[in-house]
C-alpha cells in the first residue's frame, strides 16, 4: 500500500531540514565571494544574469523571474547596463516594454563568477573522501531529478 504525500513529506522532514542548512551555508559562502574585487555582484544581481544569459528577455519578465516588484528589477538592471554587462532597449513590438540581454562583457562577467564558484564549492568539498563525494553526486542527481519534476508540475 503506498504511503500518503503528508507521510512521506513527513519522513522527509530531516532531510529537508539539513538540505535547507547546507544550501544557506554554500549561498553565504557565494554570496561572500561574488561581492569582492575586481567585479563584486550582488547576488540577485547574478541572478539577473543568468537569466538573462539564457536570452533577451523584458524587465518584466525578469521582476516575474526574480519574484521582485518591477521598481526593484529596474534599479538592479540600471546598474547592470552602467557597467556595461547589460543593453537595454524599447520592445518594437510593444514600445511599452524594456528588452535586456547580456552584453559580451556581461557574459565574460557571469562565467568569471560561475568559475570562482565551482573554485570555491569544489576546495569545500576536497575536504569530502572519494566515497562521500561519490555518495554526495547520487544524492544530488535524485534531489535534481525530483525538483526538476516538481517544477515542471508546477508550471504547468
């Protein structure tokens, strides 16, 4: 007989838990490394570029994106476009809407950090064995494959 939703989420509780704590500790680790020299970024900046880096897309879309107010997407988009890693310009088919995408400084920016984020990740987990490392990947490949589903589910 299979368990209900509620019982597992239950039984799941711990792990969600501990996941929840590792996640915060590596985002705070990030966060950290993405603001110093030479390119400090603010995380939802990085954020903000990633998406973009999938393709050129609205302000709008990025506020829904970000779950930000479009006012705060636009304050971050500003800067970004002063530092010359992003352009901006009027949609032709609506002139109401602002376009943005990644300028090729932009993308130079985002795979710098990108590397100095698996630096930083990848010198945490040296301290792993081989084995906890390899426990670690099966884990990870699960946890991506039932999020992934979950948010398909969701935005369907």
């Amino acid at each position: 007989m299979p368990t209900s939703p509620r019982i597992s989420a239950g039984r799941a509780r711990p792990a969600a838990q501990e996941l929840l704590q590792v996640v915060m500790l590596v985002m705070r680790a990030l966060a950290a490394e993405m603001r110093r020299p030479p390119t400090p970024v603010a995380p939802a900046q990085f954020g903000l570029l990633v998406r973009m880096a999938e393709g050129a897309c609205s302000v709008s879309e990025l506020a829904r994106h970000q779950q930000v107010s479009l006012p705060t997407v636009s304050k971050s988009v500003h800067m970004l476009v002063r530092r010359g890693w992003v352009e901006r310009w009027d949609s032709p088919q609506d002139r109401r809407q602002t376009m943005v995408r990644l300028t090729r400084s932009g993308r130079r920016v985002l795979a710098g950090i990108k590397q100095q984020a698996d630096r930083l990740v990848a010198h945490r987990l040296a301290g792993l064995t081989r084995a906890e490392r390899a426990r670690l990947r099966a884990a990870l490949k699960g946890l991506r494959r039932v999020l992934a589903a979950a948010n398909e589910t969701a935005c369907s």
